[in-house]
C-alpha cells in the first residue's frame, strides 16, 4: 500500500461513501480507483475487439454470429453435446 496526501472535495467524498457504503475515506478511494481501472481494462478489450472486427468481411461476421449462438444455445440448453 502507498501513503499519500491528496485534496478531495468532501461533499463529492461523503455522498460516494453514501452510495458505496464504505464506511472509511481510504475504503472508498480504492473502490474507486479498482472501479476506474476495470472500466478501463473492459474499454481496452472492447477496443481491441473493434479494431479486430474491421477486418472481417460480411461472410465472416455471418459465420461468427452463427457459431457463436450455436455454441450458447447448446451451454444453456442443459443437453450434453458429444
């Protein structure tokens, strides 16, 4: 863990700490940094995943969508598939 100083406005602190129901100032501060951070991790992979999908063509999509849900489908059906 680091120790530092930092200015946060106190209102915007105690009404987080309502919403959150963290009961300590350092509590909420780390829920939101590992909040942000897994925003920021999620929007990298959905970027990722956009610059990947520029590449497919409209017979490739088709194709992935198709496999995609055929794989759902079968999981949430509760049927073994051998």
């Amino acid at each position: 863990m680091t120790i530092i100083r930092i200015d946060i406005d106190d209102e915007v602190l105690a009404a987080t700490m309502r919403f959150a129901g963290e009961r300590t100032k350092s509590e909420m501060v780390n829920l939101a940094l590992r909040e942000y951070a897994q925003r920021c991790t999620g929007s990298e992979a959905r970027l990722r995943h956009f610059a990947a999908a520029q590449q497919w063509d409209d017979r490739d999509f088709w194709r992935r969508h198709v496999a995609e849900k055929t794989q759902t489908a079968g999981r949430s059906s509760g049927h073994d598939h051998d």
